[in-house]
C-alpha cells in the first residue's frame, strides 16, 4: 500500500483504531496483576501477659484497598489495623502467588525491639559506637506460614493511627524474607 504525502491507506486507519483498544487492554490485564492476591491478612498480635503467658489480639493487615479507602473495622483496635506500604514490593509480591481459594495463611506478629549492633565492622556506620537512634520506636516482626510458602516482615507503624477515612495505622514493610516450601513425596 503506497502512503502519499500525509494521508493514510485504509489499513493504516483500522490500526489506528486498534491501538487504543490495545492500550485498554493492556491497562486491563496490567490492573488484574497488580490487584491479584487478598486485599487483607488477618493475623493475631501476640504479647507478654505476664506470669509466663501470651495475649492474642486480632489485628489485620491492608495490603490493598478500593477507591473509597480502607474498609471500616470496628471490631479491631485501630493500632492494630495497619494500612500496609511496601517500597519493595517483596510482601505484596509474595501473596500475589497465593492461590485463590486455598486456605487463608497463618500470621502472628509480635512488638520487635532491636538490640545495638556489636559487630566490630558495624563500628563506623554511624557515629555512635551502637545501633543509630533512628531504629528507636515501635517495630513489628511479622511472621506469615501458608500452604504455598512462608514469610517473616518487618514493619515500622507511625506511632499514632491515622485518619483516612476511617482510624487505621500506616506501617512501612522494612524488610521481608520469603521461604519458599517444598515437599517431599
């Protein structure tokens, strides 16, 4: 088919028709990736109850929310609803390979209180002769174990829940190590 000057054949016109239609796919297909996996994981956060024992509480992780923001919960403490960023992408990643339908993933998390680092070589990192002030506050380690595979994340929740629209704790993914299960037959 010959091109003269800036016109274009009929066949140049229909794919100039199906690029839009290509790019609404795309965008479809780009969506369905990124919002594969549970929109929240329902955990029990776990604690000293003193005289030996444990607490349980349910606490909830959001790892992906709608348009309207995070769902109301009133059955949770808002310090224990967590409205989850992961920069890395490691955490999300993971439970995006759960299969939907299989049983939902035991979680547990726990407060995490790091301890100053006595590696010699750790020594020059910053100017104190110990872990940097900055790791002070509240840490969670979470611990997530499923048919598919098994994971520990550590969080830093800000200090105070958040209001949007609903009272909800935003917590920042530090560091996730997956374990991938394998089984033996």
């Amino acid at each position: 088919m010959k091109v003269k000057g800036n016109r274009l054949g009929r066949g140049d016109r229909s794919t100039m028709k199906l690029l839009p239609l290509l790019v609404v796919v795309a965008l479809g297909l780009a969506t369905v990736v990124v919002s594969a996996g549970p929109q929240t994981i329902e955990c029990w956060f776990v604690e000293d109850a003193g005289g030996g024992g444990l607490s349980k509480k349910p606490a909830t992780l959001l790892l992906r929310h709608g348009p309207r923001g995070p769902p109301p919960r009133p059955d949770l403490d808002p310090k224990l609803y967590f409205k989850v960023d992961d920069p890395a992408g490691m955490l999300l990643a993971a439970f995006r390979r759960y299969p939907a339908g299989a049983h939902a993933p035991h979680c547990e998390m726990s407060s995490y209180i790091p301890f100053p680092a006595s590696a010699k070589w750790a020594r020059g990192l910053s100017p104190q002769q110990n872990c940097s002030r900055a790791l002070d506050g509240d840490w969670l380690m979470v611990s997530v174990s499923g048919t598919v595979f098994s994971l520990s994340s550590l969080l830093r929740p800000l200090p105070e829940p958040q209001r949007e629209p609903v009272f909800i704790t935003m917590a920042t993914v530090v560091l996730t190590v997956p374990h991938t299960l394998f089984s033996l037959h």
